[in-house]
C-alpha cells in the first residue's frame, strides 16, 4: 500500500495541473481530499455542477452558523473530485468534520492569522528563497510550471514544507489546538483508508499539512485528541458561487485576488500573456475604446522586458497590468479598473442542479422562479413588471416576499405611486442570498408562509410607531394577508399606548394607500380599514390636546403630519369619520396656546370644506392678523401653497379682500409688513397675476357686500380712492402698478 | 563628449554629476544590454531606485516612488518604443526623463524644449542659411534637431513639455517613431535611426494652454503617469533630499532646514493640495495653483537662502514665509482668500505653528 500526499496551494492552477497529472500517473484506488467529511456525499454530483460552486455546511438548529469551501475550475479539489470522478474512483473528505466546526464557539473558524507561518508558509518560503512578493513566487515556481514530473514537483513541495516546519519550530512556532486537531483528523482518515486495504491511496491538502500527514505514528494520542469533541447537526449541500466570491477569505484559507487570472491560467496552456492581451483588448473593443492590435502587440512585448527587468521568466498578472496601463489605456486608470473587474476578478457565476438537496424554502425559491420564469443572474438587470399581469404581479410579489426575508436581490426604482400599474426593479442576485435562503429556512417552508412569519415576528419586537406602519406597507406588497392581523393588532396595540398623535397622523397616509390602492394587488384590506377606524378614533380624540405647547418645529411637524392625515382621510374616510375630523380641526382652531400656523391651517381646512362660512374665516383672519406676531404664522398656515388657489377661488379671494379693505388706516399700516412677508412665499407669476386681478376691478363674482365697517354700497365707489387703495395693495402683493 | 568634469557650471548635467556611480553601475553590470546602451534595463533601474552595490558603492535614489513605474519606463525603451511621462507640474517628469537619458546613452543633452514657439526644425532639421545660399542644399549646410542626431547616434532624445508644442509640431514625431526614419527630401537622402534610439517625452495634462496630443500620436507613446507622492512622508523624504542637494551645488552656508520645518511646510502643500486638513476635520478652500513637491522644494532652498544671506544661517518661519506667500498665492484675488482662511482657520490655531501665524501675517499688511 502506498499514500502520496500531494501538497497544494488551494485554488492555485498550477497546483491543480500538478495534482490532475499526478493523479493520473498515480492511478489511486481512493482519493482524500482536505475538506469536511458531510461534503463526501455530495461528491456524485460533481459531474452536474458548472463552477465556481461552494460546499455549505449549516446547522439548521442554530441558525446563521455556517461554513463554505468553494471550489473554482482551477482547485486542485476540485480537479481532485472531478478525477475521481471520471475514473469512476471513490473519493472521501477527511478533514475535522463540519459538526465539529461548527460547534466550536470561538467563531466560525476558518483561516489562521494570515501573518502566521501556518496561515502563510508561502510567504516565509519565498523570502527564504529571496523573493519578496510570495504570490509571485509561487507562481513563477508551480503555477506557471506547464510540464515537468509532477510527482518529483509535489515530493520537492513536501521536503521544502519539512523544512520549513523545522524551521518554524526553531522560531517559536506552535501548532494551534485547532490544528492539531484538524491534522490527527486527517491522520485518522487515512488510517482508516490504509485498513480497508487500497493499493494507492492519494491524498490533496494544502502544502502546510504535508509534512504532519506523512507519516503514520500510532493512532492512540489522535485518537485521544479527537475524542469527546462537541458538535451540532450539520446539513451540507452545494450552493453557486461567483468568482467574485472567490476573492474574498472562507473555508480554505485567504481567498484568491485575481480568480479570473487563475482561470485563464487553467484554461490557456500556450501564449498565456498573448491570449490574455487579446482578450482584453476585445474587452476594451466591446466598451467602444480603441485598442487596435498594434498596441496589443506592444503590450504583450513591454510585458515581456518588465517581466524581464524584475527576473521573471514569464510576464506574470502584475507585468500585464502594468503592460496593460501603459499602452492599451495609456495611462488611464479607468479602463483598468474596468478590466480588473471583468477580466482580473470576473462575473462568473456556478450552476447547481435542482436535484441536490435543498431545505425546502430553496426548493420553494427554485419551484417559484422556475414557475415565473425568472432567473437569478450575478449582473445588473432591470425589469419593469405590470401589475395587472398575473404573473408579473407574482414576481413583484417574490421579489418584496424575498426583501422581507433579507434577500435584497431587486430594488424598486421607480415605486409604485397611486393610479400606476407599473413597478421598476434593478436586479442583481448575489450568491450570498442562497445562504440566507437557507438561514430564512426556519421561519417556513415556502417563500410566503416564511416572509409573513418575519413579519409577524418583526411586528411584535417593533419598538417605534413608525416601523409597524412601513411593516403593513411592506405586507400588502408582499402580499402576506397571513401577516396582516399580527401587524394591525401590534399596530393597534401600539396606537393605544402611544400618546404622540402627530406619528398616528403619519400613520395614516400608507394605511390609506393600502385601503385605496390595494385593490391593484387584490389584497384583503377589511383588517387595515378597521385599524385605520380606530387610530383615527384616537387622533380625533388627542389632536387638540396634541397641538399645544409646541415649539416651532413641533409646530412644523405637526402641521405636515395634519395635513398629511386630512389627505388620506379625504382619500378614505367616511363622512362621519371626516366630520369627527373635521371637529377636531376646528377644537384646534379655538384652543388658546395651539401654534399660529396650525390654528391657520384648520381654519382654512374647515372653510374649504364649508365647516366655516366665509364671515367667520374672515372673523378669524381679522382676530388673528390683530396679534402682531402670530399674525405672519396664522397667515401662512392659512394661505399656505395656494397662491393659484387664491387666484381662481373667488370665496377665498373676496374674504381676504374684504378684510384687508375693512382695516383702518393705522392697521393698514400694521398689517402691510404681515401680508407682505406672507405674499412673500407665492411665486412671482402668481403675484403678478393677483396684482393684475386686483387692477381688473374688485368685486369678482361677487354676490352682495360683506364690507364690515366699510363706505357702504356697491354702486358707491369713489373711483379715484379706490384706485390709490388699489395702487397699495397691489404694490404690497408684489406687482407693479402702472400710470394711467 | 559630454563626461568632462563640470568646470563652474551652475548645474551640472546628471551624467557629470553622477558619472561615478554610472561608471560603478556599469562595471558591475554584467547582465545583458540592448544594441547601444551603456548599462543593462536592471541597473538603469537601480541607478534610479538607488541602492547598494556588491563592490559597496552607494547609489542615490534619483526618484523616489514606485518601483513598478520605473520598470515600466525603462523596459518600454529597451523595446525601442517610445516612452510619455504624463503627470502634474512638479511629479519629477524631467527629472526623470533626464536621468533615464544619462543612465542609457550616457548623454542627457538631446533636448527638445517644447514651447508655444517650437517649430518644425527644433524637431526634424534646420538650414545653416549661409552655407544653404553659397553652397545650395548639401548636407554640411544642414542643421540637425537633436531628434535627428539621436537617430544616427543611437541615443534617446528627451522632448519637454510635449504637449506645450504647437499640434502640427508634435505630429512631426509620427514619423520619426513608426517608422524610425526622417527624411531629407532636399538632399533625397534619409537618416535611418540606429539601434538605441529612442525618445522620452513629458507632457502634463493639468495645465492651461497645451495642446493635446493627437491620438495617431499618443498611440505610438507607452503612457506611464507619475503621481504625486502619496504619503506625507514620503513626500518630506523627497524635498529632505533634494534640498540638501541644492544647497550643496548653491554653496549656501545655510544649515539644511530641520526636519520638523520640512514637514510643516510639507503639509501646508498637502492640506492645501487637497482641500481638507491632515486630521480630517476641516475643509479649505484650494488654490489655483498646483502646490507640487517642486514648490515645496523651492520654497525651502529659498528659504535657505534668505537664512544664509540675511538671517541667522538657520532656516525658520520667517524664512519660509516669503516662499511659501509666493507658492500659494499665484492669483490674489482667488489664492488670497483661500490662503488667508487657511491662515485663520488652520495656521493659527495649531499653537506650535504661532511663528509660522504671525510671520505670514507680518508680511501681508492689507490685512492688518
């Protein structure tokens, strides 16, 4: 019996080569690969898999633990299993198993420190062999490496790891008690293997752990160490991966900076720096910059002298770069940036099969988008969905539900405002999301039944008014009726309990939304009506009360949050609940100590919606104008956005005009500063027409004279006083006044 | 030709004044060289880097930055393309430029100036108008460009400031780069560039009034863009450097400044340059100029001479303060209101830089 340990670099291409024709020169009967045993039954669908693709182990029982190796084209465990594969060979992970893992409590435990000699014995290698960059020397010494024995390759990496260990050692170095472990856990693997009688036994892990896999020493003290260790059930499946997942740190170690790099040196055996230049600048020639093949030239030639002044035999990723900047984008940084995210790193994304097993929330997912016919992909994308069709309807749906349980793969771009059947999405799905499909798995079973149980649970634990009004927005998109009754009970809990009306009132406007526009999505809106009746039992009760003592800002808020509230009450409410409003309203508008603007702006309310004839505003105008300082709040609560309002209502326009032709000199004089501070807010082609309107003759539409202390009749003008008053008024709303 | 000592010369030129270390260099060079260079890619490299050598010889670092760009620049003239140092004023484009010429052809004096007044002869060929009228076109009435001499000797010609050339000038280079000939059409002859002709261009694309290049010509260009330093320190490490240097070859009998004097004025030019101060917390207006390393070295040799001719041989605030007045503020009415909130809100509130405060304050009396 013989075992040969084949050290790598994982996700290295070179390593992969290696192991790939060492395998085939070995011929083993097993295959042993560093890696997490509960992975081993995943390996018959290898064959179906498209990389790069992660092995994920989770424990369903303590949710948001988990652990993924992925695995590109160019690991050599992945060429490993692919081996084993095709040759029809068994093959086994033997590395501490995933239970173990992820019982273990000081985190989810991946790489060593990456300054460790463990973390990077490549790094004190390649100093030892006086290179200062030890990506680069690896490359230069396996990676690149196109032939040769790669047997004699793995026993130098094992004699140079040796040494190495030794050295370490010497330098203070001990093995951490994880590591300890993970390599009697290997250990044991392969004395298990040796006794089920294999001929060739081949095993692939990362070079580090070649010297301690080499030889066998008796199997009690491992035996020892691994006994009593704790662990938790552990479910493992395949999940995609993208390459730009590769870059990052997970399972085996650090993470590779330049995946797509690692993928063309795997895929290209010839003309490696050329084919590479070719292809970015087909790259640049698709974006419309120019790069013509005499600069490709030009580059691969530049790439070989920088590759030659720094010693290198071949132009390795750094020398194209720098190549790459100086002639193809000459000097600018732009384009390279967009050639290392296409081409250096890459937007590959893995396929896994439908038949690997899924917890059933993925299968649901799956199931789901199959039945839309709508694909995850790792780009941008963005669809416009009408809300009218079934099945766009549907997606909307999955895509909000999928929101909710924190898989943002679709934003809305452009929200569905009130009349409109169209819904905006950018899409982007990233691999992550899977494992957070998986991680969403205990709250259900299907996408719907799992995102209206994180509604409910968020509903109960939401501390803010606020939050459980966005929560019954979020449900009726999402279509969750299930969730609605958790929702609009907290909700109504909650209204009870809250003494701060101005958040009920902004409660109401997406409540009214949903009761009015609901409809679109054929939500079951009866429970919202009911909430919606009873918080606005409540406003009506504490509006008045709420609008005292407020500072000015309170006094803005409020004033938002009120007519915030009218506008959905006029969407939604009943005639007797707008007369309850209404009511309110006009408490405010006869309390003492209510803020000025707020005062002005029920009364205006109230006169438009006939609550308040025109005398009594005018009543209220004239008693509020008389206070001096409140005057200028009261006026520009009352007047507030309506300039064009003010122009075509002749009610409105005739009771200002009334009033302010009824002042008295001395409060003309008062007064004009107030109107004219308030005039102010209006537009100027708005006050140029309220200037021409009051030039055009006073009385418009007017029935009957409502002077209060004024000259008299109608028919009883004097001309040419009435004219210099006009000239004033016309000047104090910001016209001009021409000579006649 | 051009190793004789220096004799008196204000400044010698970088083959004179460091022929001792290229003289080192390339003894111990002993690994291959392109057709006609006087040293191999590797100890160009390190002629510019600096180091040390097997034999002890010290080389001074000519530029400080980053290796990568220099092994760029010079393996693009190991493969006889032409090189374009692009960057803002002050990033040591000719500086570089000038040493890369030395290292390689030994000689760095193949120069074409480029100016609004550059003409075509300055880049292809003049007439000796004498000779031209006596004799008629022969080619001892010709005036060779420097551009042309390069070419039959095989040397790299430096152009400065390329972009500053008229277009249609610049685009006299076309020629002589694709096809590495320029003809005299005159005497219907041609010069053939030999092995080791190359040219080194600088251009700055922040300036007002170049002239861009054109795109056929910048194609026939490999770019590499010098940055500006981008650490504080290594930025004080440079104007430290250079300094002393300039004070040694203007004989000041000024000290060099100390170090804490260097880094202040240092981070003026950086605060300024981007806007924001070093703790983070403030933003500032900036100037129009664009305050380089350059100044920052100016600034402190002028300074040294202020010290040595009218102060006390040491370089302090009010030394600085003419200089670094003059680097900022180069249109007063913009840089004076940028470079008086900076003297109100920054210099003046960081209590060690009082003398700085009240030094700079002393010499603007419209404000007072």
């Amino acid at each position: 019996m013989t075992v040969t340990v084949l050290g790598v670099r994982h996700h290295g291409p070179g390593s992969a080569r290696a192991v790939r024709a060492a395998l085939t020169a070995l011929a083993p009967d097993l295959i042993l690969i560093e890696g997490p045993p509960e992975a081993g039954p995943l390996m018959r669908y290898v064959d179906a898999l498209v990389p790069p693709v992660a092995v994920l182990a989770h424990a369903p029982d303590r949710p948001g633990r988990a652990a993924f190796w992925p695995f590109a084209d160019f690991s050599p465990e992945w060429q490993a299993a692919r081996f084993a594969a095709q040759a029809g060979r068994p093959v086994r992970f033997i590395d501490l198993p995933a239970a173990v893992v992820l019982a273990d409590d000081s985190g989810t435990g991946d790489a060593p420190a990456p300054d460790s000699i463990s973390g990077d014995p490549l790094a004190w290698l390649s100093r030892a062999a006086g290179h200062d960059d030890p990506e680069r020397w690896w490359e230069d010494v396996v990676e690149h490496r196109l032939g040769g024995d790669p047997l004699e390759l793995f026993a130098a990496i094992a004699e140079a790891m040796t040494e190495l260990r030794v050295a370490a050692q010497a330098d203070g170095w001990t093995a951490s008690d994880r590591e300890l472990r993970r390599e009697a856990a290997m250990r044991q693997g392969i004395r298990a293997a040796s006794r089920e009688g294999c001929d060739q036994i081949a095993v692939i892990c990362g070079a580090w752990h070649v010297p301690a896999l080499a030889s066998l020493p008796p199997a009690r003290a491992d035996a020892d160490l691994l006994r009593g260790q704790p662990r938790v059930k552990v479910s493992a499946t395949w999940v995609p991966w993208t390459a730009e997942r590769l870059t990052y740190a997970s399972g085996y170690g650090a993470g590779v900076s330049s995946p797509g790099w690692y993928a063309h040196l795997w895929r290209t055996s010839d003309h490696i720096a050329e084919r590479w230049v070719a292809r970015v600048a087909a790259l640049l020639r698709e974006k419309d910059l120019a790069a013509s093949p005499a600069s490709a030239v030009e580059t691969v030639r530049l790439a070989e002298a920088v590759a030659a002044i720094r010693g290198r035999s071949l132009p390795g990723l750094s020398e194209l770069t720098d190549a790459v900047l100086a002639v193809l984008c000459q000097g600018d940084q732009v384009p390279l940036a967009l050639i290392n995210g296409q081409l250096v790193i890459g937007d590959e994304l893995g396929v896994v099969p439908q038949d690997v097993p899924t917890v059933p929330l993925q299968a649901d997912f799956e199931a789901t988008c199959r039945r839309l016919r709508f694909r995850p992909a790792a780009a941008y994308r963005e669809v416009e969905l009408d809300l009218r069709r079934d099945t766009d309807r549907d997606r909307s749906r999955l895509l909000h539900r999928l929101r909710l349980l924190g898989i943002y793969w679709g934003e809305v771009t452009s929200a569905q405002s009130s009349g409109t059947f169209r819904e905006g999405w950018l899409l982007r799905w990233r691999p992550e999301y899977v494992v957070a499909l998986i991680e969403r798995a205990r709250y259900g079973t299907t996408i719907g039944s799992a995102a209206a149980a994180v509604v409910t649970e968020r509903a109960g634990q939401a501390a803010e008014f606020s939050q459980i009004t966005a929560l019954v927005e979020a449900g009726v998109r999402a279509d969750l009726p299930d969730a609605l009754p958790a929702v609009t009970a907290a909700l109504e809990q909650r209204s009870a309990r809250t003494g701060d009306i101005a958040h009920l009132m902004a409660a109401m406007p997406p409540l009214a939304r949903v009761l009015r526009y609901g409809s679109v999505r054929q939500t079951d809106t009866d429970l919202v009506r009911g909430v919606l009746d009873s918080i606005l039992v409540r406003i009506c009760a504490g509006l008045p009360a709420a609008s005292l003592s407020l500072d000015e800002q309170a006094a803005a808020a409020m004033l938002a949050a009120l007519e915030a509230a009218d506008a959905a009450i006029a969407l939604v409410g009943s005639a007797e609940q707008a007369a309850a409003w209404r009511a309110a309203q006009r408490g405010v508008a006869d309390l003492a100590g209510a803020p000025p603007v707020v005062q002005g702006r029920c009364v205006r309310l109230l006169l438009d919606a006939g609550l308040l004839t025109p005398d009594e505003a005018q009543q209220r105008l004239a008693r509020a104008l008389s206070s001096g300082t409140e005057a200028v709040a009261w006026l520009e609560g009352f007047l507030r956005g309506s300039g064009t309002l003010l122009l075509r209502d002749d009610p409105l326009w005739n009771l200002l005009d009334d009033w302010l032709s009824g002042l008295s000199e001395a409060a003309f004089d008062a007064a004009l500063p107030l109107l004219r501070r308030s005039f102010s807010q209006f537009s100027g082609p708005e006050r140029r027409q309220m200037g021409v309107k009051v030039r055009a003759g006073l009385a418009v539409g007017r029935s009957g004279p409502a002077d209060q202390g004024g000259t008299g009749q109608d028919d009883d003008w004097d001309e040419s006083r009435v004219r210099r008053v006009l000239d004033v008024v016309a000047i104090a709303l910001g016209g001009s006044v021409a000579d006649e | 030709m051009t190793t004789a000592p220096p004799a008196n010369v204000l400044r010698p030129h970088a083959e004179q004044e460091y022929a001792a270390e290229l003289a080192a260099l390339a003894a111990s060079d002993d690994r291959p060289r392109p057709p006609a260079w006087k040293l191999s890619p590797w100890a160009v490299v390190s002629y510019v880097l600096g180091g040390t050598l097997t034999d002890g010889t010290v080389i001074a670092p000519k530029y400080v930055g980053v290796r990568r760009l220099v092994e760029v620049a010079v393996a693009t003239l190991a493969t006889d393309r032409a090189l374009l140092l692009l960057g803002a004023p002050g990033t040591a484009k000719t500086w570089l430029s000038e040493h890369l010429a030395a290292a390689i052809s030994g000689d760095s004096t193949l120069l074409v100036q480029g100016t609004a007044g550059t003409s075509e002869e300055a880049v292809r060929y003049g007439w000796n108008y004498a000779r031209l009228i006596a004799e008629g076109p022969t080619p001892g009435a010709l005036v060779p460009s420097p551009v042309m001499t390069a070419m039959r000797d095989g040397k790299v010609v430096r152009a400065e400031e390329l972009t500053r050339m008229p277009a249609e000038v610049q685009d006299a280079l076309i020629t002589v780069l694709s096809e590495k000939t320029l003809p005299v059409p005159e005497l219907g002859i041609e010069v053939q560039a030999v092995p080791g002709f190359t040219l080194v261009a600088t251009a700055n694309d922040r300036d007002r009034g170049v002239n861009e290049m054109s795109s056929a010509l910048k194609r026939r260009f490999n770019t590499v863009v010098l940055p500006l330093p981008a650490t504080e320190d290594a930025e004080v490490e440079i104007v430290t450097r250079r300094v002393a240097e300039l004070g040694r070859a203007l004989q000041l009998p000024a000290e060099p400044p100390a170090l804490a004097e260097i880094r202040r004025v240092v981070q003026v030019f950086r605060e300024l340059r981007s806007g924001v101060t070093q703790d983070g917390r403030t933003t500032l207006k900036t100037p129009t100029g664009t305050l380089s390393t350059a100044g920052a070295i100016s600034v402190l040799t002028n300074g040294m001479t202020l010290a040595a001719h009218f102060g006390d041989g040491q370089v302090n605030a009010a030394d600085v303060a003419a200089g670094l007045v003059g680097a900022v503020v180069r249109n007063p009415t913009q840089d004076g209101v940028a470079w008086n909130e900076y003297l109100e809100a920054v210099v003046r509130e960081r209590s060690e830089w009082r003398d700085l405060y009240r030094a700079c304050r002393d010499l603007d009396v419209t404000i007072e």
